[in-house]
C-alpha cells in the first residue's frame, strides 16, 4: 500500500537526521519530513528501501541552524526551533534568552536576565510550557512559568509552536514552548560533555567578583542497547549590584483637589488634558547587592527490551536562591493642600512639585527567596505493530517560591528611618533622565544630621506559593495501511490534568511606633549611620552620578537597627499594638488562597497528504473537547475598623478568626484546528492554519473572597474580589506564511497572523462602603482641625491636622487614633474581574531571513515581528476600566557568525519597543494608570575556539553595550523606573568526549 511504504521512508529520512545531529533530539511522528525528491505517488511504485543510508554531518552553528530550519520545514502548522548545538553557543544564560532568537518571541528581564516569554504580543501568563509535552506548573502562585531557572545543559531542543495542536496541552494562546530533554537511547553508546565558567559581573561591588558555573551532560547505553542512562547538571552562582530610582505610582488629582495657591508658584502647561493633573506619589533611589545560585539537574532512565516497547523514567529538578540586600534613600507625598508649587506637562504631568508634610528616609532591606521545581515522568512508548503505537505518560510536578529563606528573620525584612522634621520636599524631572529630589529640612539645610534620624516603622512580609500539576495522558497513532485513500495516520488520546496552587502573604504590619511620634532618636547612635555620596550611583543615565540630588545617603547596618528598635520599642513603651517585632505573623493569621483545577480532555487529529495539480498538499486537521471544573476555598481576614496611626498611615484591624468560604467554577471548551501545508515549489513553502486556543484567566482572579488593603492610605482604599466562574481567554487563529528554502542553510520567510480573542477579563471597578468601617478622613474631627489650623494661619497638611489630633486628644498615649460612629462610613474601591462580551483583535506580520555565505564560514540572521490591534492602551482615557493586551510590542532580533577552521565568532542584537507591563501601580490612583517598559536593545556576543576535537575554550560577553531599563506611567514624563546594571563576561572551557 503506498501509505506504508511512504511511512518506511519518512522513518529512514528520520533516522538520517537522527544520526548526523550532534545531540540528539526526539521528533514526534507527524513532525518527520517528506523526501523532497519523491511524492505519495512515486512513493507508492517504489517499494524497495535502501540498504544503506549516507550520513553528512555538519556540526556546529552550521548544523545546528540546518536542523532547526528542517524542523521548522518539515512540521505541520507555524513552528519554529533552536537545536542544542546553537544553544551552547549562544551567549546566553537561561532558556528565556535563547527562546528570544527565535521570530515573534520577546522576553521581560529580572536582575539583567530574561525571565519570561512573550510571543506575538501576548505575555507570559498566555503563553504555555511543557516539558516533553507535559504540562508545567507555574512559578509560585501563577500560571507563568520563570525560564530564568533553566540553563540548557540536557536540553536538545527548544520547539515553539505558535499555531493551535489538537495533541498539545491547552493553555498557550499565545505559544507553546516544548522543553525536549535528551533520550540516551536516541544516541547509543557513550557521551559526555563537561564545561567551567568564571563569571564576572562588572557591576559586583560586596560579592565576589568572578564566580563558578559549572555543568555537564553524560549518557550511555548498556546490554546491547537496552538500558539507556543520561544525567546532567549545572550549577551557577552571580554576584551583582542593581542601582535603581523608582516612583511607586501617580495619583490623580481632578482640578477641585488642587490647591488655590499663587500664580507665582503655578506653570499650567496642560493643552492635552486640561481637568486633571498627576504627582508623583513618593520617589526612591536604591541600591541592591545581590548573591544569586542556580542548580538544575535531570536524571532519565530508559529500558528497551523488544525493539517495539520504550520505558523512560525522568526526573528533574531546579533550585534558584536569591538574597538581596538593599539600601534605599527617598520621600513620601501627600497632596491636596499640602503642595505649594508645581509645574504641569502638556499632558498634566507634574514635572515639577514643592510639597510639605509627610517625610524623607533612609531604608535597609533583606530578602531570601528560593525557588525548588520538581518533574516526575513515567513514559511507556509501545509500538503494537506497524500501523498502532500507544503512549502512556504520567507526571508529577510542582513549582514552589518562598521568601523565608533568611536564616536571621525567616522572612522579607525592611527597617525604615527617617525624619519628619522639614518644610518641604521638592521633585523635579524638567532635565535628565533621573528626577531630582532635595529636602528643605527644618534645621535650614538640604541634609539632615544623623542625630536627628527617627524610627519611622518596619515591616516583615512572609509570601510563600506553590503550584503543583499531575497529569496522566494517553496517546494513540494508527498509521492507515488498510484504505488506499490519502489519509496518513490518526492520533487520538485522552488526559486528566489536575492543577492546585496555594499561597498567602504573613504581614507584621508596621511595627515601631509608625510615623515619628513619639519619637526615638536617641535609639540610634550617630556612628551607626555612613554618609555615601552618589558618584558612580545611575552614572549611565543623565542626571545620575555625583551631579544629582540628593547628592549624599545614609546607609545602616540592618540586623543593629533591628537589634536596638526590639529591645526598645517594648509594650511598656509604644503600647501593646505598637511593639516591635519582626514575626510577619504579628497581626494576626494571613488569609489563605487555595485553587483547584480539574481538566478532562480528549482529542482526535488526522493527517492527510495528496497532490493537487502537481502541487504536494499536507492537511492536518483535529479537534480537542475539555471540561474543566474551579473549585476555590479561601480563609479571608475580615476587618473591624481603618486606625489612623501616623501622619501618613493608616492600619486596618480584623477579626482575629478567619472566615472560610467555598466557591465553584465550571467551563467547556471545544477547540478545532486546520493546517495546510503546499509544496508550491522544491523550494518555497506556504501554509495556512487556522484554530481555536485558549489560556486560563490568571489564579490569582479565580480564588474567592474578598480581600481588603491592610494599609489603606487616602486615595488608595481599595478591595479585590475573585471570580470563580471566570471563562478561559479563547481565541479564533489565522495564519498564513510562506517559506523560501533556497540553500542548505538559508531561508527566507513572511508569515501573517490573526487573533481575535473574546471572553477578555476586565477589572470592573465600583465605590462601596461597609457597615462598620468608618473614616476618619473629612469627619467632623477631620474637618474641626481644618477649620483651626487655618484660621491661625496653618497649612492644614495631613502632619498638621494629625498633631491637631494628639494636641486635642482624640489620639490614645500610642498616638492611635480609632474612628467614631459618627464619622462617614469609608468608601473603598472594590475591583472584581469579569468577562467582557466583546472581541479584540490583534494581528502581525513576521520576518526572517537566514543566509549563509557559502563555504567563507560567515552567516547572518534576523526577523522582526510588528503587532497591532485593538488592545492597545490610551493614556488619555481616565476611566479605571482600560484592559490593554499586556505585553503587545514590536521586537527585532539579528545575528551574525562565523565559523569555520575550529573559530566560532557570535554577535547578537535583540531589540523590543515599548510595551505596557500592567494595568495599576503600586501606589498609583483608582484611574488604574498603566506600568510601561521602555524600548530595550541589547548586544551579546560569544567567540569558541575548538583546541582539539575535545577541547573548546570560549568568552562571551552578555549586555556589552551597558544597556539601561526605563520604565513611566501614562506617559514618558510619568517616571516609574530606571535601573542599570552593567555587562557581564563569562570564560571558561568545555570538553566533550
């Protein structure tokens, strides 16, 4: 029958690929390539097969790029690939940055490393990772998964298919990313590969400044090939500084908020909104030294008795610890009548503010977080004869973050010091591209002296979330020999997935007697305090380095502060509420979330393959149906009543018993899928694919209850709502492209993309009020010390009117003051997630090229991918309900090589636009501005020189032009974030054998 004898020669063709690879990799029955020279029908008169099959191997980048553009050939749908050869000698330093070469891939950062992925505009929470097709789970308390944890050692391959796959896990409607890990017996015999690195970090300043990494990968087969055993392993360790300035968030302030002050100190500069202007909540400069270890070890065994039945077992595991100590210097605002001064943008921006009340710190800060991730498979592959094969896979997983890792505090500590002892702070961003700050301090200067450094508070934060995933799946091919019809095979299969993720936050609260009243200055000797000036402090970007204000920090030693404020701000002191500790469960248990996920799938998917008109046609079409059930327990904390206990803070109290409440959510889905594939040419390729995809709504949406700010300041007394019954983003796929295989290894492609995506989540924001929380915010108090202060001619500043307070009694002797019955219940800003009825589009087109300059060693590649749709965010809309598609940018990636007499030379240069990371700030107002990434470009290079066919020595180099991050709000002038870390080189020696 021709379909058998056509499937003998894609498994010779499979073989041939197999054995010149220089590290093997699994490729999945639909995924092997037809023989360019024979169609179906010529297949069919041939019967014979070869006896012997010519191997040429090509090694090296060469090679590597050969088999990764066969892969991206031969699949059906849009799959793109990186093979091992390319991912040792890409400089890069996770799985995030390698996937970043491939078009239509983006990544977000984390401490200079890539992170996550964002494909196609759609970010990380879109996007799905498996690992030899299971399923992963997330990092901690979320559906993404951080590939900053991965190093390649024992990957041979990474696959991306960004077109919809009956077969495949549901979840990535923007990608899924196929992990495929080494098979020792898909290479018999021996093999190992062992290398060493030294790191340096040219930002290190209190670690080390070269640190190890080593790794290795080491298979062999036993019993003439029935037992296969593999192992690898690495190890890393980094030692680095971030320097960082930061704006928490923007506040709105409508024109009746602002104050009638003199046209003097008043530049109006709004033409583009005229009613509405933004300040700047607060504005940080820090300085974060940090010590990071990454290990990753896989073990797989495999056992073949009969050629037909494959047994592999395979565990793997991660760990990646990372302590940060951190110094930080800054001022908190409050607005309304306490500003004097400012200077509004075009947009209403405040590039300019003079502000009173509140105060400037100085701030220490440590955190220990370790991230463990574990996968168990169990895969039994049998081949019942030749036209039945049947897959059984189980796997266990979980993915777990916990801060608790500081051996001192058990816990994320942060001591605050400072002073409120000033007239004013002011804030200026009219030049550079750090926004300036000085402090008009009441001793006449813009410096205070450290005898006058107070206890503000201290916080201690315990978060701790882990995901788990077990799955049993089972798979099955019938390849057709029965019916001279076109169709190929049918692949069918049956899976339970079930998904738990847990997590809570442990707050202390604010410990110390916040605020600076009363205040505790002689707690703290003036030697315990280092002046620093900022030379050499964000000297990348203008406006940084010695030249900004404030010039000068104080920097303390965190475990004294500690140390002094726990034998002195006992009960007898502060009161029983006020005393300091450092128990992140001080203010009673945390509310715990727990999500469950139930999903039973089945699938069917036939491949077909015929010639219309001389042109070679491969179809592909499946269908997927899941049933999905959300149950959803949550013990929530329920609150009593808001305490003003400073000037700027305000604690909410709760019951000391949590309350328990269930809640269950349910959905179906049912995704069809169609992929053609043209042979227009022995050259070209075109394709057309079209399908349903879908990605669960965020876990953090899913949980029940209903959670209130444990700090709610003016303008931030907010609360959030789950949503169980939240449905799955479900998108409806085109794509088209077109493929020009011109030589060996070049090629040149075009592809064009369609998403229209529905069931869009939006963050419905309403204004309640709660039986029983009152505010004492405009009160009849509030409003008695307004009238007082200004009628004796005082600014009525929130640190005026809480004085008042103390001054008149209406305080406790711990300066707390509780709300009345007669204040106005609190309003609070209650956002719940819900579904939207309306579809969004996105839509793009890719690029690619890929040329090598015949046999001169010399190679290039680039692609880019431009996004646009209707899910782009409107700095000009002021309504809280705005749902931008996170993550959409353009990206542009280009490399160049050459390799060739034992020389391996790479540059790199991958680029991303703008893109918006989020929709709220941390501090930001209820219009819920936007967090936006600043455009990036990076430049990586490596060179590898081969000693002998064993030994390869090498430098790479990874951020080499000192790339900076920025990030802004609505708009540019709305400052965020900047950071700057510097390169880092790597060297070291890699030996095979």
């Amino acid at each position: 029958m021709k379909n058998t004898t056509f499937k003998k020669t894609q498994l010779a063709t499979s073989m041939a690929l197999l054995l010149g690879s220089t590290l093997a990799f699994s490729t999945s029955a639909q995924e092997v390539e037809r023989p360019e020279t024979q169609t179906s029908e010529t297949a069919a008169a041939d019967n014979s097969v070869p006896s012997e099959v010519e191997v040429i191997q090509v090694s090296g980048i060469r090679g590597s790029m050969i088999r990764s553009m066969d892969l991206k050939r031969s699949s059906s749908g849009v799959v793109d690939a990186i093979s091992a050869e390319e991912l040792g000698k890409f400089p890069d330093t996770n799985l995030a940055e390698s996937l970043q070469r491939i078009t239509g891939v983006t990544i977000s950062r984390s401490n200079g490393e890539g992170s996550q992925i964002t494909v196609r505009g759609f970010g990380p929470e879109f996007n799905l990772v498996t690992l030899n097709g299971r399923q992963m789970p997330g990092t901690g308390f979320t559906r993404s998964f951080n590939l900053e944890n991965l190093s390649s050692e024992g990957v041979s391959t990474l696959e991306l298919h960004k077109t919809a796959r009956a077969e495949n896990p549901s979840g990535g409607l923007g990608a899924t990313v196929n992990i495929i890990t080494m098979k020792p017996l898909s290479r018999p015999g021996q093999q190992a590969s062992f290398s060493a690195k030294g790191i340096y970090d040219t930002s290190n300043v209190e670690g080390d400044d070269v640190t190890p990494e080593i790794a290795g990968v080491y298979s062999n087969t036993f019993v003439d090939d029935m037992f296969g055993f593999g192992v690898s392993f690495s190890h890393q360790e980094r030692d680095f500084q971030q320097q960082a300035a930061s704006v928490q968030g923007w506040v709105l302030q409508e024109n009746a908020d602002l104050p009638d002050l003199d046209a003097a100190n008043v530049v109006d500069n709004r033409t583009n909104i005229t009613d509405a202007a933004f300040f700047a909540k607060d504005m940080n400069y820090s300085i974060n030294d940090v010590q990071r270890e990454r290990s990753n070890g896989q073990v797989t065994f495999q056992f073949r008795p009969v050629d037909n039945f494959t047994a592999t077992v395979d565990y793997t595991a991660t760990r990646a610890t990372t302590g940060t100590n951190t110094v930080g210097w800054g001022i908190w605002n409050n607005f309304g009548s306490n500003i004097n001064a400012y200077e509004l943008d075009a947009n209403g921006t405040a590039i300019y503010a003079d502000i009173s009340g509140d105060d400037a710190s100085f701030t220490a800060s440590r955190n220990t977080t370790r991230v463990d991730a574990r996968s168990l498979g169990i895969n039994l592959d049998w081949e019942l004869n030749d036209d039945w094969f049947f897959t059984l896979d189980y796997h266990d997983s979980y993915n777990e973050t916990d801060n608790g890792y500081d051996e001192g505090l058990g816990s994320a500590g942060q001591v605050i010091l400072g002073s409120d002892q000033l007239i004013s702070k002011v804030y200026d961003y009219r030049e550079g591209e750090i926004p300036q700050v000085y402090v008009n301090w009441n001793n006449g200067t813009n410096e205070i002296n450290p005898g006058e450094i107070d206890s503000n508070f201290s916080q201690f934060i315990y978060s701790p979330g882990r995901s788990d995933i077990e799955q049993l799946q089972l798979d099955g091919t019938w390849f057709n020999s029965a019916f001279d019809i076109p169709l190929v095979k049918i692949d069918f299969g049956i899976a339970r997935t079930e998904q738990t993720l847990t997590g809570f936050t442990a707050w202390s609260g604010l410990r110390g007697g916040p605020g600076f009243n009363p205040s505790f200055t002689e707690i703290f000797p003036d030697d315990m305090f280092v002046r620093n000036d900022t030379s050499g402090f964000l000297d990348a970007f203008s406006g940084g380095g010695a030249s900004m204000n404030p010039g000068y920090y104080y920097t303390f030693d965190l475990d004294e502060a500690i140390a002094r404020q726990l034998a002195y701000l006992t009960a007898d002191v502060v009161g029983e509420s006020n005393t300091y500790s450092i128990d992140p469960y001080f203010s009673g248990d945390p509310s715990v979330s727990n999500v469950e996920e139930t999903t039973d799938s089945i699938y069917v998917q036939s491949e077909w393959e015929f010639e219309v008109s001389d042109y070679y046609v491969q179809v592909n079409a499946g269908l997927r149906y899941e049933e999905t059930e959300v149950p959803s327990a949550a013990e929530v904390r329920v609150p009593t009543q808001v305490n003003w206990v400073a000037a700027s803070e305000w604690i909410t109290q709760f019951e000391a018993d949590l309350q328990l409440q269930d809640f269950t959510g349910e959905y179906d889905v049912l995704l069809p899928m169609l992929d053609i594939k043209v042979d227009v040419t022995d050259d070209v390729v075109a394709r057309f694919s079209w399908g349903k995809s879908i990605t669960r709504a965020p876990i953090g949406l899913l949980q029940g209850g209903r959670s209130f700010s444990g700090s709610p300041k003016i303008g931030s007394r907010t609360a959030t709502e789950g949503n169980t019954s939240l449905k799955p983003y479900e998108s409806t796929n085109l794509d088209l492209s077109f493929e020009w295989y011109y030589d060996e290894a070049s090629y040149a492609s075009l592809g064009l993309f369609r998403k229209s995506v529905k069931n869009y989540i939006s963050y419905s924001a309403s204004e309640e009020t709660f039986e029983g929380l009152n505010d004492i915010y405009q009160g009849p108090r509030w409003n008695e010390a307004v009238s007082a202060l200004e009628a004796a001619g005082v600014q009525a500043t929130d640190s005026a009117i809480y004085g008042y307070f103390v001054d008149n009694g209406y305080a406790d002797a711990d300066g707390v003051v509780t709300p009345n019955a007669d204040d106005p219940l609190i309003t609070w800003r209650v956002t719940k997630p819900r579904n939207l009825s309306d579809t969004r589009t996105v839509e793009g087109i890719e690029l690619a090229v890929q040329h090598t300059f015949g046999d001169t060693g010399f190679g290039v590649g680039a692609n880019a991918t431009f996004v646009d749709g209707d899910v782009k965010y409107d700095p000009y809309d002021l309504s809280s309900e705005q749902n931008p598609l996170v993550g959409i940018s353009d990206s542009a990636n280009f490399q160049v090589f050459y390799e060739k007499e034992g020389l391996s030379v790479k540059v790199t240069y991958a680029w991303r636009s703008d893109y918006v990371v989020g929709i709220g700030q941390a501090q930001g107002s209820a219009d819920n501005p936007a967090t936006q990434f600043d455009t990036y470009g990076q430049v990586d290079a490596s060179v590898n020189y081969d000693v002998n066919e064993n030994l390869t020595v090498f430098l790479e180099g990874v951020n080499i032009n000192d790339e900076t991050e920025q990030g802004y709000g609505r708009f540019e002038e709305q400052f965020l974030f900047a950071r700057q870390y510097g390169p880092r080189y790597t060297f070291g020696a890699r030996y095979t054998f």
